[in-house]
C-alpha cells in the first residue's frame, strides 16, 4: 500500500476531485493549505500592487493499493496540471499497515 499527498491548486480540485471518482477512488481527505514555494502571487488592492510569499493550495491525501498507485499518480498529474509554475507537487510513501475500525479488516481489505 501506499499513501499518496498531492499539493494543488485549489481552482483545480474540483477536476481532480471528478477524475479520482471516475477511477474509483472514491474516500480521500483535503484540507486547505498555506506554504512557500517558487511561484509569487501578486495582489493589487485599490491600484497598488503587492506581492506575498504565502501560496493558498489544497492537499489531498489517500492510500492505495500497489496496483493502484500509477493510475492514480496519472490522474491527479492529469487533473491538476496547467502548465505554469505553482502546478503543485505530489509524494508517494509506503503504508506498513492499514486498519478498518469498524470491521477490524487489515490490510488492503481496509481500504475498499
């Protein structure tokens, strides 16, 4: 198993979120972030403009199955990209374990 967190932007989640169900990958949790990264967002309040380190994403985090985990690399790639700087990023690491609670289900079963 493995866990996968992408870091997006948040106009684009609405299509990822859509192209994950499409794939069956149907429980995922998100929250909304703040980071630093290479990409300057600049703001103009009453015609004077300002730049600001700090870049609103939203992160998405899942765990996966083996066999699942290139499919779903390709549509969050697919779904996320613009072609501009400030695209985000995604992480892939292994998952020892997994548990459902309420069934006590281990394993990949936990997962479905």
């Amino acid at each position: 198993m493995k866990k996968i967190e992408a870091i997006i932007r948040k106009s684009r989640f609405d299509e990822v979120k859509k192209a994950l169900h499409e794939t069956e990958v149907n429980f995922f949790s998100y929250w909304d972030v703040t980071g630093v990264g290479n990409e300057k967002q600049g703001h103009v309040y009453r015609g004077v403009s300002y730049s600001t380190s700090d870049i609103q994403r939203r992160k998405i985090s899942l765990v996966v199955s083996d066999h699942n985990v290139e499919s779903t690399v390709e549509t969050i790639l697919k779904a996320a990209h613009t072609g501009s700087v400030g695209d985000g990023k995604i992480f892939v690491t292994p998952v020892d374990e997994a548990y459902r609670i309420r069934t006590k289900e281990k394993g990949t079963d936990s997962l479905s």
